[in-house]
C-alpha cells in the first residue's frame, strides 16, 4: 500500500463527517465530466461561456433525471449543487435558480393550471430555463418594498404585471439572450380593485429563442468575470400573465373578484412567497463550503510543490515557512469548521422539507425577509460565503502571480464568493435582522458556561464565546429597553445599535461554528471507540488530525476575539499572550497531520482541476497553455 493510498484510507471518516450522507450522490455525478459539454473549453465570460453553461446545465438535468426529481429528493438536491459549485460556478448559480428556485416555486406555490402545467415540464426538461427576478435596481432593500405591479383584470381573469418606472426594473436576472427560451419567477405586489393585497411570485414566460414576450423590454448588462451569466434589466409595460401563472399558495381570488389569503398579514405573506429561499440559502451554503474544500486543497497543495530560493534556504517547498502554514493551516480550520456546520444545517433542511411550512412564529423582516424564513440556514450562508471568500482571498494571495489565473480555479472561486455576498439574501442585511432578531426573541437565551476550564483547550473556547455572545446580547436588551417609551422611533431606536447587531449575529455564528467542531470531534470519538473494539487498537488514525486542528481552529477563533473579551474582564493580558503562543504550537501540532486532512477534504482532482495543485506545476502550466502563435 502506498503512503497516499494509506492517507485516503486513513482519511475515510473524515470524508463522511465533512460530507454528511449525500458523500456518495456527489461522487456519482463525476460520470458527467467525460461527456461532451464539460469537456468543451470556453473564455472566462461572454456568449460563448454562457452557451457552454446552459448547454451543461441541460445535460446536467437529463442526468439527475429532469428538475423536478430533485424537488422529491432534497439531499441529492443539495449534492447537484454541490457538485456543480465545484466544477463550474455560473452552472452551479443557474442550477440553483432552475431547481431551488423556480421549480420549486412552481410546484409548492402554484395550482395546477393550463398556463403553469406545461411550464413546469419545459423547466423540467430543460427546454426553458428559469430566472428569479425579484431585487429592483433603484432603491435598497427593495425586496420588503416591491414596486413592480401585478393588477387583476376581472374581465379576463389575468394578470398585468407593469414597472411603474426605470427604478423598479428588475436587476441581474439571467434572460438576456442565449437562443434559447427563459422564463422568470417574477415577484409583484398584487393590486386588486386599487387595493394592494401582499407580495406574490408569477410564473413569466420572458422569450422563447427568437422573440421576447409582449410587453417585456430587456437590457442586456455589461459582462462581468464573477459568476458571468447572461444578466440583463428587465421591466414590464402591461404583459400578460394568466391566473395559473400567479403562485398563488392557499390565496385565491373568486369569481366575484372577492379576495382571499389565510395568512391574512402582508409580512406573513412576503416571507411565505420568499420560503423558497430557504433551498437557495441551504443550497448556496453546502456548495460554497464545497468549494471553500477545493480551493484550500488547490492552494496547499501548490505550497507544497512551489520550491523556493530564499536565502534562509533553497530548494525548500514554500509550505515550509511558517507565514504560509499560518495563513493557510487557518483557513484549513475555518473549511472543516464550516463544513462540519453544514452539515448540520443540511440534515435540519432535509427534515424541514418534510414538513408543511409554519408561519405562526415567523418574525417581522426590518431589512430582509431571508433571516425570517430560517435564521440559521440564513446565517450559516453568510458564514460560507465568508470564509470562501477568505480561503479563496488568502490562497490565491499565497500563490503569487499563478493565482491570477482563471485556469487554477482560485478566482473563480472568489468570484463566487463575491456574488453570493448579495445572492441568497444580502448577507449584511441577513446579520442585521438576525441580530435584531436575537435581541427581541425573549424565548432565545444563551446557555452559561459552567466553567471556562482550560482556557487554551477547544472547551475553554467555546465557554468564553459563549460568555461573548450572553454578554453582547444582555447588552443591546438592556440598551432598547433603557429608551423611553414615547422616544421608540424605530429609525432612532435601533440605528446606533446596527453596528452591535452584526457583532451579535456574528458572536451567534461562530459559537456555532464552534459548536459544531466540538460535536464533529465526539462523533469521531465515538467512531474511535467503536474501532478500538472491533480492531484492538488504541484509536482511529483520523483522530489526532482531527482534535489538532480543533485545537487550531478554537485558539484562531479565541485570538479573534480578544479585545472584547480583554474589555470585560474575562480574560486578562497574560491569558492574551498564553492564547498567541498556543496558537503557534497548535500549528506545529497541525503539520505532521496535513495529508490526512488534506485527504478528507479533497475533492476528485478531475472535478476542481488546476494545474498549480499538480506534483509537476511547470509541466502542468504548459500544458494548460494555448499552441504558440
């Protein structure tokens, strides 16, 4: 058996506490690779990329058996997204658009209908492609103030959807055109009798390949290299929409124009029209983390072949400086941590998918309605898309010039990132009303520590979060209710303390993510004890990488959070300085570790491939280089 061979073997557990269950449904789609679509190249953006994305966003369907199996099986859903996040970002974005969004719409919004049925089996067959349209250009936060109008005609018993002006046309939906059909899931505020009735989504057909739908004007928008899409302007003079196009859940509005919503309450009804959010969240939250996987494997991977000439020594892989193993054994520890997170938030959506939606304690949105749909599939969205931007950000940084290029996946992986700062729900407004949430949500409570222990262990870290965050939150409480009654203006209540709201969300975050490390760790210790019995061994091999880069990850994240903590009182300068040099030694305790953990988080090399991660990077570099001119 070969060492590599032995550290895959050896890595195996890991695999599976990173992965979750669906491990094996993402593998299975590595057959698409060798088909025609995914091995065609294409430039970094325009028509030619589009085509390639839409042409393997087709075949992607046909292998999972068409967009609406997947709405039947959400944890191979989340593996489709997933996988294609890895391969492919803009295939991975118009997935999500495809089967979280608009299929899923569709079918757990909508009401059979002569309009919407036939619509659903194009979608399904890839035949048309969907779009969500639903952020207006003009004003912040339009998501809670819809501008676009869906006006009932009793007369013919359809819809004019209308953009009362350029402010309110729709923003970056992907419909410009590619020559093939799209349609949308348009969301509108619902006039009727000159009464507005909540927001709604509509089911639009926007173009079939050769013309644009009556009433529709699209502007195409200028390329960009992040995610590069098809995007395009969209607003509405008087189109068309049939009844069964409007998605309309339980409302209804009867022969004699009578209308009728059990929600009964247009908040209510803006998160219930958005609860489809809740798979692009989950979605976007599994494959970014997948993605994170991938580029922090590219990355050391390359700092273990790039040799370097420094005088200090020569012919020394640059992973063996310790500025390299501290920026990227960091970013190591995030990965793991976040993915082991996920997949947490991963089994709750799956279990949620099951379940009819409950609104009866959904929470008002001040800013957005995403963290009212699910808090913490919402939040830990905001937790991949940062720490994918980090690792991407520190790896690519790492890397040098080789990290610029588009072919070593680094920058594609960042441009994920970046897109998904504001797709799936802006992610500062997502900390805003999570914060607020936890603020005014008397029934949620911060456990207290019993003790902090041993200040450098991973226990005495995830006491002293909790201490931060009980601290913080016991705080901003007492500051709203210290306001005067008569002086309660929200605007001047709450906007001195947006700045601690984040704080507050993101201390909730990462006692999470701290969390979740510590219940990986346990499970992998019960793993442990079940080997040692069957193999008369002490422990699994896995387990001292495991609990070294906990430790890793715990004194990263204390050393985070300090200030706070040096300002209160818990803890004091000579427990700061005990923290930084622990934290150096948990990297020397990292080191001998790494293939293991490199393994476990590794995807298949055809599936991420970059010629920077290869044993042979100059030989890989040329041959990823065009014939010379």
């Amino acid at each position: 058996m070969t060492a590599d061979r032995a550290a895959t073997e050896t890595a195996h557990p890991l695999r599976r506490l990173l992965h979750g269950d669906n491990h094996p449904d993402v593998d299975a789609l590595d057959g698409l690779l060798d088909t025609p679509p995914f091995k065609r190249s294409a430039p970094p953006c325009g028509p030619e990329r589009h085509t390639r994305t839409y042409d393997r966003l087709r075949a992607l369907g046909e292998w999972v058996g068409g967009a609406n199996a997947l709405q039947h099986d959400p944890a191979r859903l989340l593996a489709v997204l997933e996988w294609s996040a890895t391969v492919d970002p803009p295939l991975f974005l118009a997935g999500t658009v495809q089967y979280a969004v608009c299929v899923a719409a569709m079918t757990e919004l909508g009401r059979p209908g002569p309009y919407l049925d036939p619509l659903i089996d194009e979608v399904d067959r890839h035949e048309t492609f969907g779009s969500i349209m639903i952020t207006e250009v003009g004003r912040g936060n339009s998501h809670l103030a819809t501008r676009t109008e869906a006006r009932f005609d009793p007369a013919t018993r359809e819809f004019t959807l209308r953009t009362p002006d350029p402010t309110a046309a729709k923003f970056m939906s992907h419909v410009a055109g590619t020559g093939r059909a799209h349609m949308a899931i348009v969301y509108a505020r619902l006039l009727l009798a000159g009464q507005e009735r909540g927001v709604f989504p509509f089911a639009v057909r926007v173009r079939d390949a050769d013309r644009i739908t009556d009433g529709i004007h699209i502007t195409e928008l200028p390329e960009t290299t992040s995610v590069p899409l098809n995007y395009a302007l969209v607003t509405f003079d008087n189109t068309r929409v049939p009844y069964d196009g409007w998605l309309r859940d339980d409302a209804s509005i009867g022969p004699d124009g009578e209308f009728s919503d059990p929600l009964g309450d247009p908040d209510r009804r803006l998160v219930r029209s958005l609860s489809v959010s809740s798979n692009a969240s989950t979605g976007a939250a599994a494959a970014l983390t997948a993605a994170a996987r991938a580029t922090v494997t590219i990355g050391i991977r390359h700092s273990q072949h790039r040799l370097t000439m420094g005088r200090l020594g020569t012919d020394l892989p640059v992973l063996n400086y310790r500025t390299q193993q501290d920026a990227l054994y960091g970013v190591l520890a995030e990965v793991y941590a976040c993915s082991f997170l996920v997949v947490r938030i991963k089994a709750q959506y799956v279990r949620q998918r099951s379940a009819p939606v409950d609104l009866s304690e959904a929470q008002r949105p001040v800013w957005a309605p995403w963290a009212s749909v699910s808090r913490e599939q919402a939040l830990t969205k905001v937790a991949a898309t940062r720490i994918l931007q980090q690792t991407a950000g520190v790896c690519r940084e790492r890397a040098g010039a080789q990290g610029l290029l588009t072919v070593n996946r680094l920058i594609e992986y960042e441009g994920l990132a970046q897109v998904y700062q504001a797709a799936a729900g802006d992610n500062l407004l997502i900390r805003l009303d999570a914060g607020k949430q936890l603020v005014e949500d008397l029934a949620h409570t911060v456990p207290v520590p019993a003790t902090v222990g041993e200040l450098v262990s991973p226990g005495g870290a995830l006491a002293l979060a909790l201490l931060r965050e009980r601290g913080l939150l016991t705080e901003l409480r007492s500051r709203v209710e210290g306001v005067p009654v008569e002086e309660k203006t929200a605007f001047e209540t709450w906007n001195p303390l947006l700045p601690d709201l984040v704080a507050l969300a993101d201390a909730h975050q990462q006692r999470l993510l701290l969390q979740a490390f510590a219940e990986a760790v346990a499970e992998a210790d019960s793993i442990s004890i079940s080997i040692s019995i069957s193999t008369d061994t002490d422990q699994a091999p896995h387990l001292p990488a495991l609990r070294a880069l906990h430790a890793l990850y715990a004194l990263k994240s204390l050393e985070q959070t300090l200030s706070w903590h040096l300002e209160n009182g818990s803890l004091t300068a000579s427990d700061a300085l005990r923290v930084h040099r622990e934290r150096d030694r948990a990297l020397d305790a990292v080191h001998p570790h790494l293939a293991v953990l490199l393994d476990g988080c590794a995807p298949p090399d055809a599936r991420s491939r970059a010629p920077m991660a290869e044993q042979d990077v100059v030989a890989a570099l040329f041959a990823s280089g065009g014939s010379a001119q």
